[in-house]
C-alpha cells in the first residue's frame, strides 16, 4: 500500500455535482495510489448543524450510498463513521487542553464564516475548536497526506501547529505531521453564479433525473451580452461552458468555445448538449445508488469502523500511557 490518506465528508444533504468534481472525482484517483481512510464525519456536522434535527444516521447512509455509487471502493478503503469510533473524541478532548485559543480565533476560515449572517449566531465552542477535531481525525491514524484546496491549508497547518505542541509538551514524537495534498480542481460554480449549494437551490444534484437536469441546466445564467444567437460571446464568461469543461470532452468543449465566440452556436442547444454530457455522468451513478441497499452500506460501514477503531485504540492507548502514565 501507499501512503496513508485520511478525508472526510459532512452528512448534511445529498450530493451535488460540486462535490463530484471538487472531492469524490479526486477520491477515486488516490483510492488507487494510496491507503485511503474515508469518514462520515457526522460530529463536525453538529458544529453547525446542531439545531437542525438531522437525522444523522439516515443521512450517514445516504451519504455511504452515494460514495459507493460514484466508484469509491470498499475492498481498498476503509469507510466508517466518526461517531463510530470515540477515540476521536477522545483525542480531541486532550488536544483541546493544550490548543491556545488564540490560535483558533486566528484562523482564517472561522472569522471568514463568522462574517456570514447565517453563521453569525452559531459562535459555538464546537465551532471554535472543529479544527483540533479535524486534527485529532487525522492524527489517529497517522494519516500522511490529506487531500484539500488552497483555502484549507491554514487548517492544516494549524493542525501541524498542535502535533509540534503535543510532542514539545510531552517530550516524545508519536504523530505524524500529515502534508497537505492539494487538489487541482476548482470549485463548480452553482447555476446561479453563487457557490453550488442546495440552500442557494442552484445545485445539479447526484440522484436528479434527465428531465431534472435539463431543467436545471435550462435556466442557468450565461453570456449575458448574447442577445441573438449571432451575436459573438464570451464563453469564459458562462456558466455553461464551466459545466462543458468538467463534463464534456476536449473536442467538444474546443468546438463549442469557438461556435460561441463566432455566433455559431445558441445557448439553448449548448445547454442541451451539457445537459446530455452531464447524464452520461450522473446517470450511471443514479442506476448504481438505487441498486445499494441501506443494509449492505452498513455491512460496509461496520467492517470499516472495526478496521478503524483498531487503529484509533492502539494509538489512544500510546496517547494516554504518555499524558496519563497509564
């Protein structure tokens, strides 16, 4: 096996083309060079979704459900929900006690959220401290390399910052420092312009129909000085065209960058022709989720959470013989 890749994902919705091409599609190339450790990282959705009533466990399979369908692989990865294993918890409370809390408060992705309105009122102590849970998820299983964008990386160099902490306090080097593996795909952009979120309702979902696409991609803003369908645009300026990018081939995207430049093109024949490139990607994934029954993801979350939690104890009991003299 290859180096040790540790990830995780919220259980908060369904998934939207966004985190197909932003995480999942990444997932599956390292599942195939590295010893990944996929998690259902359903305690970090409580950092702000605490109020919400979510069905954590109904979510957590769904969410298994679509991992699976997509391609992620059991025989290769192991798969388990956070809640699963409380080592994780566990871990977290101890480097929760020696994290300053100036170095949460510094970090940039909190004061970003913060200034959102809807974040504004949730200034919980899990919200605060989700990085050294972040941490603490990584950690106990020495993950080496963690796959993130460019915005993350103060998370984990902060988690960095709390391993050199741990092995100053203590005296002793149990952690690996995990390294940051990033990620060359950009976000996808929702059909609105705005980030693709299912509270913005401009998401393409995983499960969406054919006609669900279409209708979708149909209202999807584009070149917004393409009046005619004469009229010269600005693909690079559309919606559209990011979609064609991530979806259709490099022919087709060339052919269409080029009709559209030189008015050859209308924008509701290049949104059918991404609607249809988009099914021959989602499709598949729809036929396959539907053939996944809940019983046989928590077959798989279950060996993945043993796999797991044996890794996660061994490391909890060198952590607590070293803080505790246990």
């Amino acid at each position: 096996m290859g180096k040790r890749v540790v990830s995780g994902m919220r259980p908060t919705g369904k998934l939207h083309l966004g985190h197909y091409i932003g995480v999942l599609k990444n997932w599956l190339k390292l599942q195939k060079e590295f010893e990944p450790f996929y998690f259902i990282a359903d305690w970090h959705a409580l950092s702000t979704k605490y109020d919400e009533g979510l069905n954590l466990r109904e979510l957590s399979i769904q969410l298994a459900r679509e991992w699976l369908a997509v391609g992620i692989d059991p025989t290769t990865v192991t798969l388990f929900r956070q809640s699963e294993v409380k080592e994780h918890a566990e871990l977290y409370l101890l480097l929760n006690m020696i994290t300053p809390i100036s170095w949460l408060e510094r970090n940039p992705t909190y004061k970003d959220t913060l200034s959102q309105p809807e974040y504004r009122e949730k200034n919980n102590a899990g919200f605060l401290t989700y990085p050294v849970l972040q941490t603490a998820d990584i950690i106990l299983y020495d993950g080496e390399l963690v796959p993130i964008g460019e915005d993350q990386r103060p998370h984990l160099e902060l988690a960095r910052e709390i391993i050199r902490r741990f092995h100053y306090l203590f005296k002793v080097k149990i952690f690996t420092e995990p390294k940051e593996l990033l990620t060359e795909t950009p976000r996808l952009t929702g059909l609105d312009g705005r980030k693709m979120s299912k509270s913005y309702n401009n998401a393409i979902y995983l499960e969406d129909t054919p006609d669900q696409i279409w209708e979708k991609v149909r209202r999807a803003i584009t070149d917004p000085k393409r009046i005619k369908k004469s009229d010269p645009g600005t693909p690079e300026v559309c919606i559209v065209y990011q979609y064609h990018r991530n979806f259709s081939s490099v022919e087709e995207v060339a052919e269409i960058g080029e009709n559209c430049r030189k008015g050859k093109i209308g924008c509701v024949q290049c949104k059918r022709w991404c609607a249809k490139n988009i099914e021959k990607v989602v499709g598949p994934i729809r036929e396959r989720k539907e053939k996944i029954s809940p019983a046989e993801v928590l077959e798989i979350l279950e060996e993945g959470g043993r796999r797991a939690k044996e890794i996660a104890a061994a490391k909890m009991a060198q952590v607590n013989q070293i803080v505790l003299h246990q």
